[in-house]
C-alpha cells in the first residue's frame, strides 16, 4: 500500500531537508530515484518509489546495486541538480504531490514528485513551471519536454476525506534498527523492505513452478512415448516363437519358397504362416529372426530402462512442484529455476541431435569422425565422443584428430587402426612424406592443456604405431561427395 498524505507529512516533519545539497542522483531501478543529500555535516539519502502499490519517499539506508548504464532521467538531474540546495519543500493541496524547489548556480529548479499509484512521477521543470523533462513522459497528461506543469486545484471532498485517514500504526513503532533520529523513515523501510521480500519469493515460486511444469510436461509426453515403444516392444517375443517355429518345420522348406506354413511349438492349436526370404535357406531365415528378436529384446530393456529412470525424474518433478510454495530461501528457489530450465534445455538440445563437425567415414561397422580445425576438434571432443573412444593424431606434425567411435567392451580391429591412422596422416602435413608415427590413445586418456589453444589436448598411456599411406585405403573409405581429399 502507498503512503497516505499524513505518512509523507510525517516523513517531510522528520527528514527538515530544507538548505540540504545535493550530492548525487542514483536509479537503481527505472521506477526508483535515490538523492543523496548533506545538510548540517550530515549524509541521507531519500529515496523516491514510483511502484504501483508502493509509491512513497523516504530516508533509506539500505544499499543497491549500481546498474551499467545511467538512466536518462538520471543523467538530466545530475546534470542540472548536482550541487544544488533545496530552498523549498511543499505539500501541496497535502494531494500527495511535493514540490521540491531547488537552487544551483543561479538557475532555480522545480521537481515535482507525484506519488498517485498507477500515475506516479517525477517531473523537473524551470521557475515558471516549463517541464525540461519527466521520468515517466506521458503525452496524454502533458508531461512531456516543453509543456507546462501545474498541479491540479484543490478538491475539497476529498481532501474532508483524507482528513479523516487515521495515520497506519506501523509508521509511530519504534524501527527495529534502533534509528531514534528517524524512527518514521525506518519503519517504513522496514515495511517495504518486508512486503518486497515477500513479493519477490512469490515472483520466484511462480518461476519455478511455470519451469518445474515445463519439465513435468516435457517428461510426460516422454514417459508416454516410452510406453508407446514399450509395448510395441513386447511382440519382441513373437519374432523368438518365429524363429523357432521354422527350425521346427526346416524340412518344409522348399528351396526359394517365399512362405512356410507351419503350426506353433508353443501353441498347436495355432498355425503360423511365416514369410521368408526365398535367396535364403531354411536355417538362415531362422537365423534372420533370431536376430530381429535379440535386437527388439536389447531396444525393449534399453526402453523400459529409460522408462524406469523417467517414471522416477516425473515424481522427482511432482515432489518438487509441492514443495515450492513452502520454500522461503530465493537462493535455493533461483537455484531450482536455472536447473529445470537447465534440464529442459539439456533435453530439447538432446531431440534436435546437432549435427557432427568435420568429416565422417566407415570402417567396417566402426564410424571415424575426423576433425579439421581447432574448432572441429573441440567441438568433437565435447560433444560428439566418448572416454572408450580412439583418438589418433601424427606425432610430433600439425594434424587433424581422427577419432574411432568404439562401441563398449569391444576392441578397435587393426584394419580399422589403419583405416584411421591412413586418414591421420593423409590429412595432416606430413602427407607428402607418405609415412609417419601415428599415436593413439582412448579419449579419456587426453587432458586439455592448461591455457593453450581451443582443441589442444595432451595424451596419456599412448601407443605408437607406423602407417604407411595408402591410397587404396584411403580411397575406400572416401564418402561419395566429400569436399575435400587428402
């Protein structure tokens, strides 16, 4: 609630800013002007809210945060006030409108401040009243550069109205930070200090709970795909029963037949009509389902996996949404917000798959990523490759990484060390030479090097291994459509 005309006439009685200097014009914020004044060897600071809801002046002694760029408003009074005494302080028509009349350099000054809720301002005009500028420049009213400011004539129903407004009892308590000199002022501090404390946890709950209902959201339609793909993931079983089904009934399989006709080893009452793939024989058709099931089973745990880990993250999210309304720190509400967001983020960045920088190639299943530049092979190595991956580079030459995407617990063969050492030194300066010591390691063997260049890694537990250039090699692995060639 905004200050009444008692509360400000009270904050006026108490402050006696009259012959008071000013020092200095700060805006913390767009809707706040802090004047520091010095009158009789002694520094305040009044302070001007313009909020809607908090409209008040008074002395302030808590700190703020220094913003980059000075406000425009700022700057005019600084440039025309800094300096100047105040000569003149009144109340008018007590409608909440003070007019502060201040001298500098032989120029006299007006500043008007209007605390009326939603139209609260801030004007600075000349002696006769010609605004030079307004905080908040309201066309409409006027208030702009130019036209004439004048207050407006006393209306005597409502000034029998404010009459009767009895002065709130928290601005006549002793202020709990123990200023006897200022005990109005402090109060209301500590007021508003209290009612922006609350509002700005209610601004951060509703933050958090709008970022905690985006993952909740986005971790929904997710736990439903997984239960989509989950139960899809079930006929994974049929293929096993296929497979079977023709091992049992081998001997009805005519060579290039497209079809078996055959009844179910787990179920007699059903006959089972199988396509097969007539180039193929019985037992490798067999085999061809076999795999189909393997491969549906592996996807099918790995999904029911993510929808165990998803299931969890979803009540994880819930638990979180009701405890947010009975949190009271803002550091731990701030934190909530960045890492639901961070999450949400993380998980959107997941759907979109970036696209891999560098070259790409093959070497039998195994895929070789090759970085060209600094900035390629940063970009590989902080997103695209893993700690069992390979990584090759020409020793001791300027190069490119080649790294060898390696599936778990296997092994990288030879002939794929080859492929990459070929493309390791094809790419690199010691080309012409047409051989060179390619080192290797794993990734998670590779440490970044302190202060050096964006890319710059340095190798632990290498090997060494000598690669002559292969062209034929080379030429194999080449992508149809590459731009570049060794």
């Amino acid at each position: 609630m905004s200050l009444n005309w008692r509360e400000i006439d009270l904050v006026l009685d108490e402050l006696s800013l009259l012959g008071a200097r000013v020092q200095r014009i700060a805006q913390p914020r767009f809707s706040q002007l802090r004047l520091e004044l010095y009158r009789r060897r002694e520094a305040l600071t009044l302070l001007i809210a313009m909020e809607q809801g908090k409209t008040r002046l008074h002395r302030t002694v808590a700190g703020f945060s220094k913003p980059g760029t000075p406000q425009r408003f700022q700057q005019l009074l600084q440039a025309r006030l800094r300096g100047g005494a105040i000569t003149e302080i009144k109340h008018v028509h007590r409608d909440r409108i003070i007019r502060f009349g201040i001298s500098r350099a032989g120029e006299q000054y007006q500043l008007w401040t209007r605390l009326w809720g939603g139209s609260a301002n801030v004007i600075l005009t000349d002696d006769e009243g010609t605004i030079i500028d307004a905080m908040y420049r309201r066309p409409k009213r006027g208030e702009v550069s130019g036209s004439v400011f004048s207050p407006p004539p006393p209306d005597a129903e409502a000034a029998q109205k404010a009459e009767a407004l009895e002065v709130r009892p928290f601005l006549i308590q002793p202020a709990s930070t123990g200023d006897g000199r200022y005990p109005v002022s402090a109060a209301i501090e500590a007021r508003y200090a209290t009612l922006e404390h609350e509002e700005h946890l209610a601004r951060l709950r509703r933050d958090a709970d709008k970022a905690l209902a985006s993952r909740e959201a986005a971790l929904r339609r997710r736990f439903e795909e997984l239960q989509r793909r989950s139960s899809e993931g079930e006929q994974s079983e049929r293929y096993k029963v296929i497979a079977d089904a023709i091992m049992t009934g081998l001997h009805r399989v005519d060579p290039g037949t497209g079809w078996l006709k055959v009844e179910n080893p787990y179920d007699p009452s059903e006959v089972l009509e199988i396509q097969l793939d007539p180039t193929l024989s019985g037992s490798d058709n067999a085999e061809r389902y076999y795999r189909r099931y393997k491969k549906a089973r592996a996807s099918h745990e790995a999904t029911e996996h993510e929808l165990s880990e998803t299931t969890a993250a979803l009540e994880r999210v819930r638990t979180r949404r009701q405890r947010v309304q009975q949190l009271g720190d803002p550091n731990e509400l701030a934190a909530l917000i960045g890492t639901a967001r961070k999450r949400r983020q993380r998980g959107a960045s997941e759907d979109r798959a970036p696209a891999v920088p560098g070259l790409q190639f093959h070497s039998g299943k195994l895929q070789l990523y090759l970085g060209r530049t600094a900035m390629e092979n940063d970009e590989l190595l902080r997103r695209h490759v893993r700690g069992n991956d390979l990584w090759l580079h020409v020793r001791d030459r300027p190069g490119p990484y080649v790294f060898v995407k390696t599936p778990k617990g296997k092994s990288v063969p030879l002939e794929t060390l080859l492929d990459a050492g070929n493309l390791a030194l094809a790419y690199s300066k010691a080309k012409a030479e047409g051989r060179a010591l390619i080192q290797y390691t794993q990734v998670k063997n590779l440490r970044r090097a302190k202060d050096g260049p964006k890319g710059r890694v340095i190798p632990y537990h290498e090997k060494t291994i000598e690669v002559e250039l292969d062209q034929e090699r080379l030429q194999r692995l080449r992508r149809p459509g590459d731009e570049e060639s060794p």
